[in-house]
C-alpha cells in the first residue's frame, strides 16, 4: 500500500505515530537521507533500531548504491525499486515504494518478496526438470485437449514416424486402424476418465505414418480432476516386441509336445497342453494344488525340492532324472529340466519342462540286459571271438585270451600282426581276407598262430565285417584251436596214400568221411570235457574245486562207513600269503599258489584228494586212516614239503602251512561240519604260531564259541559304559615318587567282573573296535587329569598306549587334536606308548604322524623296547624322548646274564641317544637295585603298586604330594 502523507506535520514524532499505524516495516527519512522515524515492523526485521543511521546503510552489496540513487530521487517524486536489505536473519529480498515528504524527505514502505523470488527459481526449476523427462521418457507422453493433439514428447512420435510438430497437425482418427476403432477406443476411454478415474488398457493397435501397425499399452486421465476442459495427458508404451515374444511363447507352450509346468512355492500355478496330456488330466479337469501330487511318495518329492532349490540358491538350472506319476497313479520316468523365472525376483515362482523317457528307459535296460546277455554267451563260448578294427584288437572274450596263454584282459589293444610268427604269414593272411570281404563274403581259413610262450599251433579263423558296406572297418572274428584235428587228418592222408590203386577212390572217400566224423565226434567229447572240467576244477591250479570236494567227500563218508575206517580232512591255510600276493603281485601270487598245489600232490598219496577252496586255502582228504597217528606223518609232509624255498622272478620266497585236522566219524558225520571243524582247528593252528597242525577237539569248538561270544559282548561294552581307564604309576628312581601314570585299559563285564586285557584287547584289535575305545580312553583320561588338577592335586604325566591299528587310523591326529582343545589339558602332559611293530610298518607314514604329534608338544615313547625290530636307525629318525625295556629281560634279571647284558646295552644306547629309560614288571627289590646300577632313571611294577582305578589312583597322588 501506498503511504500518503503528503498532508503530515514533519515533526519525528508525528510520523512516527503514523509508522506505527502500518503492518509493514516502514521509516522516514530527511533530505539527507537521515532516518528519522521507523516502526517496530523494521525494526523487527532489521533485528535493531535503524534510527539516526543513513538510508543506503539498511542495504547490503550493490543494493546500497541502487537505494543512494534512487533517495535522491524519492525526495521529489514516488518511486519503486527492488533492493536486499541487511536483515537480523540474513539477506531479504524487498520491494521498496516511496513518497516525498511535504516539507522535506521521504517515506519508505518494504515488502518482503524473498519467498516469492525462491517460489519462482524452484518452480522454473522444476518446469525444465520435468521438460528434460518428459523429452528423454522412453515411453510416449501426449497431451491433447478438445478432440485435437496439442504436443507429445519425441518418443511418441518416434513411435509414429513423425516429427512432434508434425504429429500435432494428424487427427486423432488417423492413429487407429479404423475409424471404428477409434470411435470404440475413444467411447472407452473417455467413459472412464469423464469420472475422474484413470484409463488403462493393456493392448490397443494404432497406425504408423507408413500405414504398418503396432501395439500399445495405454494410460490416460484428466490434467485437472474436476476440469475437463483443462485437457488429458496420455502416456503410451510400445509393447508391440513384448506382445510378439509373448505369442510365440504362448504357441510353443501349446504346441509343445513337452509337459511344462509353473510353480509358486511348490505349488502348480500354470500348465500347458502337453503336460495334461503327459500326465493325464484332462482340459476340464483340476490339476493337483501341490507338486506332491506328481509323486509316488513324499520322500521323492522332498529329495527332487532340496536339490533343486540348491541349485537355484547359486542362479543355476537344475537337471535330472526321476520317477513321477500319473493322475491315474501309473509310473513314469521323466527328464526334468527346472529354473527361475526370474533369478532376480524368486517370488516370481519356478518353471518346469518335464520329458517323457519312460521308452527310453526301457530302452537302455533292455540293451543292458541283451549286451549282459551278449557278454555271457561270449565268455561261455568254446571258440574265441574277438573284435578287431584298424589292425588292433578291441575286445575279446576269455577263451580267446586262454588260446593265447593270455592273462584276463592282457590281449586288449593288441595288435593282430603279434599273433603270427612271420611278417609274410600276416600278410598273406591280410590279402586273403581283404579280398573276401571286398566281395562282401565271410572269411574262413586256417592259418598257424602263436601263444604269448612262442608255442606255435594251427587255428580255424572266421571272420566278417560289421558293416559289409565298408570292408575296411570293425570285422569280428571266431578263433578255434584245430591243431588236433590237422593232425588226424595228416595221419588219414598218410594212410590213404599206403592203400593200393585200385580202391584209391573209394578208399578215400570213406577215409574223408571218417575223418569229418572223427573230427565231429572229438571236437564234442573235447568240448564235453573242457566244460565239465572247467565246473568241477579250479582254473588256476587245476586240483578239485569245492563243489568236486563236497561230492568226493560225501563218497569217502560212505565208503569208510562201509569199511569201518576213518576220513581225515585236512584244511590247509598259506601264512603270510596276503603280504606276498600284495607286496610282489598276483602274478608271482598265482605262481606260487600253482607251486604248492603241485608241491602238495607230491606229497600225499595217489587216492588222497589235493582240492582249492580259493584264494590260498587248501583241503587234502585222506581216506583209510585207521589211527589220528597217521595223520602227524601227512601233516609232517606236507609241512616238509613246503618249506623249501620257490624261486620266482629273483626272488626265493618262503612259505609255511598252517593246517587243521579233524576226523570221520570222531569230529563230525557231514560234509558241512567236517569242513567247519577242520576250519577251526587251522585257526588254532596259526594261534599256535603257524607253520604247525593242529587236530579238532572240543576244547578248541568251546575256544571259538568263547571267542564269539567275546566279540558279540564287546560290541555293546562301549555303549553300556563297561569299559573302565586303570592307572599304573611310573616311579622316579631318584625320588621314589610318582613320575606318571600309565593308563591302561579294563574292561568290568556285567555279572563276572574285570576281564584280563589278553583275553579282549586281541579281539578289539581284530574288528577294528580299538580305534573308537582307544579314542574314548584318551578322552576319558585326559578328562580325569583335569578332575584331579581342579581338586588341588599336582599335574602328573599320562602315558597312553596307541595300538598299530589305531596309530595308523588316518583321524588319529585330528582326533587328538580334539580332545585337547575340547578337555583342555596340558599337551606336555600327555605321553603316548607305541610299539616298535607298529612305528615299523609304514616308516614314512609313521615318520609323518609322530611328528605332527611331537609339534603339538606331546612326548613319544617306545613300548616294550627290544621285542620288535632289530634295527635301531629309527630311534634317530622319530622323535622318541623314552623308551620302555619290555618286562620279559626284567623278569629273569638275577639269574640270567644275558638279560643283564641286554638291559646295560639298552641303557648304554639310551644315555648316549639322550633318551629316558622306563623298566617294566619290577616286583623285586634285587631288581630295583641291578637296574638303579645301571642308572636307569624310571620303573614300573607290582614292587610300589598294580593298576589302580581311578579312585585308588587319586588317594595315591594325594599321599604323594603330601609326603
């Protein structure tokens, strides 16, 4: 507002009155530009009275210039002008209006219009922002008002095919397809968007500048809700690309003859035709709501989720083979193929494409069986039969590798000329054949042959092509043995040729004939024999096998009950064999177990039965033995017969029996117990120490049902908590004091009490249970030396014994490891006890263990040190800190000077190695004194206590420390 007071007294006072009376800021000022009066509004804004200053002092920068110039001129004449003002809350924008004074000087009224100005920058601002946009959209923006289209953006009219300016003179009709497309398209729209709501439709077509068409998403609706006047904003997006991959989607989902399947959370959304078909639902029926519903179980169903959904975790597909079901719950197998629709978005569910290989699967099991079929008929054939391509065999059946002297598979890759002995008669061969199969004819012919052992032999060959198109590939081949059969016919020609001239003809055909009827009649009783040789002998050493075992056994069990005598079964185990057959090969292994056979029939009589079980057991049947005395003098044979040594390939091998004897009708009266009873008696035998025989008797069938009965308690002992740690001290010589505790193992057996370690701990060893109980005794010790710290008692060392079995267990180290970190105990408190045997077995393996065991800061020790191997270089080689002289040289110390020498040699080794020495088994004082003479520093013995359990032990190792 303008403020008139032109009619106003010029006193300060009165104009001041007049300020006050505005809701402006407001002040005057005199000729000198001197303010003079202000009201509270400037004030305020100001932040301080602006009384006496000069008029240009309120403006801030250039502003206070423009207020001097225009002062001047508000002295005369009403003015505007826009200036910033210095204010308490910073620059502020104002519209200064001014009137001259009518005795001098000037009013001056300020309008903020800093907010308007800042209004006006943000909206220029947003204007081009959304000009930028709306030019850069990648869908089309148009925007038409009154039937016509005024503008749209560059992307519309790309779509189009015009230019925006262009574009703004086309009528709308001209867009569609047809003027009744328009007039329905625009009836639509405009129905809806009449009612303030947003049109939308998801596939319209409209026309290019070129007359093609294209397919459009379409959103509209008014600029001003309630004014429809005010015009409609049209946004289009080109989907026509969209719409196209769409349809062929759709037509290879209908027209697949694939099963395919949408899922969301396993539950099916989505078919196509083949997957009704596929599975048996028909167009009008239900599909299941579950993908279990396509299983037989929901087992099978879980498996095919998790492995699926582990695959779609790490962005992959999921492929495999399964049983499903159909709806009427027949069986089918099916290729599944499964991904993500999205991997991005994994809500948006699964897809599924579902082969039918129900045929094919019959398929592969029926060529699997045929080519098992195939195979067997090969391996059971009389005539080698060979595949043959390139010059180089490809396969072949057993009896072509048996022709050759071959061992199974040695004649695989082979090449064919090895098997003539000449260069010319391979040729030769070669062109015979090559002609006849370039006249797509079988080839037959005889030629002489040669075995891996230079033995030459004639052979009836017959050959074709695979394929009698292409002579030049894959031929198989038959391959027969008629070197006999050449023979006989040589004989007939010879004799043929003596016979006089006068029947020579006729003579000659009877000779022809015969001879085909010889060599018909031979080759069957020749086939005849080979095949019932082959089912009743073993094929390595050609003795009985077991089935011709039983029957003659059964025949020697009548007869010597018809004569009143006794049958001896004898059954024969190699020892040691194992560690020959692995360490030199089978083939040494075969040639030895073929020595002994022969070595064996050497050695009995010519109506005694030399039969193979197998592998290296023997069985020899002695018939008419009328006292068990008679049996010594065989076993003693055949024990002489086997101990001279089998030279093979450099090396002279030894080996020994160990056999077991039992006797009709004393020990059994059937086949079946004769064998079991003979078997028990060799296990005797080995328990024996081998290279012995043993005869059956009760005793030994009460031994193997103890034995049994052992092992089945010992199974469960572990479980049920009847294994028990005992504890036997260590003393120092020097102190008479406990130096550690040796932890051994009891086992408290329900209604009978402790069981003595010997008659257990073999058996542990045996069935490989030591490994676990071994594991629970380092567990449960290292567990009882915390109790005892956590009571007040001092640490004391434990020393555990490791079995070969368990310190060759490949977890052994890792388990170890365990249960120190899990009990937390002391590793320099743990000392483990291992055999010389057993550091022996796999020095390099050994070498390795002990050394991880030594860096943790375990301590190593050799037990029963003397009673092993004799060589000493693996005391430099392992880190071993003690060794443990084994009681057997402690036992007889007084009396034998053979121990004592053998006990200073020990400690003389030891001192000079830096080792500690423990003596085992001292019961004696005399003992403790020769042993404190030769400076042994530790003992161990019933003379200062037996194994003590673990509440005896703590009352020990209280006394101990208190004393």
């Amino acid at each position: 507002m303008h403020l008139k007071m032109d009619r106003m007294p010029s006193q300060p006072a009165l104009v001041a009155d007049a300020l006050r009376l505005l809701g402006a800021p407001a002040c005057a000022c005199d000729g000198a530009g001197i303010i003079i009066a202000a009201n509270d509004a400037l004030g305020l804004l100001l932040g301080a009275s602006p009384l006496g200053r000069a008029l240009p002092e309120l403006f801030v920068d250039a502003a206070a210039q423009t207020a001097e110039g225009q002062l001047a001129q508000a002295l005369h004449l009403g003015c505007n002008w826009h200036g910033v003002l210095g204010a308490a809350r910073g620059r502020v924008e104002v519209q200064v209006r001014s009137q001259p004074l009518a005795h001098g000087g000037a009013s001056l009224v300020f309008a903020d219009v800093s907010a308007y100005e800042q209004g006006r920058e943000t909206l220029r601002t947003t204007v081009l922002e959304e000009r930028v946009l709306i030019e850069n959209a990648p869908v089309g923006i148009l925007f038409t008002q009154g039937g016509r289209m005024r503008s749209c953006n560059p992307r519309l009219a790309a779509m189009a095919g015009y230019t925006p300016e262009e574009l703004a003179c086309v009528a709308p009709v001209d867009m569609f397809e047809s003027p009744e497309a328009f007039v329905h398209f625009m009836n639509g729209a405009f129905g809806t968007i009449a009612q303030g709501q947003v049109y939308e439709k998801t596939g319209q077509r409209f026309r290019r500048r070129d007359g093609s068409l294209f397919w459009c998403r379409v959103r509209a609706h008014l600029v001003e809700p309630d004014r429809r006047e005010a015009g409609t904003i049209w946004i289009v997006e080109d989907i026509t690309e969209a719409r196209r991959a769409q349809l062929e989607v759709e037509a290879l989902l209908t027209n697949s003859a694939l099963a395919i399947i949408f899922t969301r959370e396993r539950a099916i959304t989505r078919c196509n035709g083949g997957f009704r078909e596929m599975f048996g639902y028909p167009a009008e029926s239900a599909l299941p709501t579950h993908v279990r519903g396509l299983y037989a179980d929901d087992a099978a169903c879980d498996a095919i989720g998790a492995a699926a959904f582990e695959q779609f975790a790490l962005g992959r597909s999921y492929t495999t083979e399964t049983a499903m079901v159909r709806a009427d719950g027949t069986p089918l197998w099916v290729q599944l193929i499964g991904f993500m629709v999205n991997p991005e978005e994994p809500l948006h569910g699964n897809a599924w494409i579902v082969e039918d290989r129900t045929r094919h699967k019959r398929s592969e099991e029926s060529l699997r069986d045929a080519l098992l079929e195939n195979q067997a008929i090969l391996d059971s054939a009389v005539l080698g039969i060979a595949v043959v391509e390139n010059g180089h065999i490809l396969h072949c059946n057993r009896k072509m590798e048996e022709l050759f002297g071959c061992v199974p598979g040695g004649i695989g890759a082979v090449s064919v000329r090895t098997l003539y002995p000449d260069a010319d008669a391979w040729q030769a061969a070669r062109a015979e054949t090559a002609r006849d199969f370039a006249a797509a004819r079988v080839h037959v012919s005889e030629h002489r042959l040669i075995r891996r052992d230079g033995e030459v032999f004639w052979a009836r060959l017959s050959g074709r092509p695979f394929d009698l198109e292409n002579p030049g590939g894959r031929s198989v081949w038959m391959v027969d043995d008629v070197t006999a059969q050449r023979e006989a016919a040589e004989e007939v020609r010879r004799a043929r040729d003596e016979l006089e001239v006068r029947v020579a003809e006729r003579t000659a055909e009877l000779a022809g004939a015969n001879a085909l009827l010889q060599d018909e009649i031979l080759e069957r009783r020749q086939a005849e024999a080979r095949v019932h040789h082959m089912a009743y002998h073993d094929s390595l050493t050609g003795l009985p096998n077991r089935a011709l075992l039983a029957d003659r056994m059964e025949q020697a069990i009548l007869a010597a009950g018809r004569s009143n005598t006794k049958l001896a079964v004898m059954f024969i185990d190699l020892d040691r064999f194992k560690t020959i057959n692995d360490s030199l090969g089978h083939l040494t292994g075969d040639y030895l177990l073929k020595e002994v056979a022969n070595r064996l029939c050497r050695a009995v009589r010519a109506s005694d039965t030399v039969a193979r079980l197998g592998g290296d057991e023997f069985v020899v049947l002695v018939p008419g033995v009328h006292a068990s005395v008679e049996c010594d003098a065989v076993g003693d044979k055949i024990i002489e017969a086997l101990a001279l040594p089998v030279p093979v390939d450099g090396h002279s091998l030894h080996i020994s029996p160990s056999i077991g004897i039992c006797l009709y009708p004393d020990d059994g009266a059937d086949v079946e117990t004769l064998m079991r009873h003979a078997d028990s008696a060799m296990y005797h035998a080995k328990a024996a120490g081998r290279n012995n025989y043993q005869f059956f008797n009760q005793r030994i069938n009460q031994a193997a049902a103890r034995h049994f009965e052992l092992e089945s308690n010992l199974r469960t002992a572990l479980a049920n908590g009847e294994f028990e740690p005992f504890y036997q001290p260590i003393m120092d010589m020097a102190t008479r004091r406990v130096h550690a505790l040796e932890v051994l193992l009891r086992w408290r057996r329900p209604g009978i009490g402790l069981a003595l370690p010997d008659d257990f701990i073999p058996i542990l060893e045996e069935n490989g249970m030591i490994v676990p109980v071994g594991e629970w005794v380092i567990r449960r010790a290292c567990e009882q030396s915390m109790a005892w710290q956590r009571q007040g008692l001092p640490p004391v060392p434990l020393a555990i014994n490791l079995s070969a079995r368990q310190f060759m267990h490949r977890a052994l180290v890792a388990s170890i490891r365990r249960i120190v970190d899990e009990t937390g105990i002391d590793p320099t408190l743990v000392e483990f006890e291992i055999t010389e045997s057993a550091l022996m077995q796999h020095s390099e393996q050994t070498l390795e263990i002990l050394g991880q065991i030594n860096r943790m800061g375990m301590r190593l020790s050799i037990d029963d040190f003397g009673t092993g191997y004799s060589s000493l270089a693996y005391l430099k080689r392992f880190p071993v800190r003690k060794i443990k002289i084994d009681r057997a040289f402690i036992r007889e110390l007084e009396a034998s000077s053979e121990d004592r020498a053998i006990v200073a040699a020990v400690m003389a080794l030891a001192n000079s190695l830096q080792l500690q020495v423990v003596a085992e088994g001292v019961e004696t004082e005399e003992q403790l004194a020769l042993l404190q003479g030769y400076g042994c520093q530790y003992v161990q013995g019933w003379l200062f206590a037996k194994a003590l359990d673990s509440e005896a032990t703590r009352e020990l190792l209280a006394a101990d420390a208190g004393s």
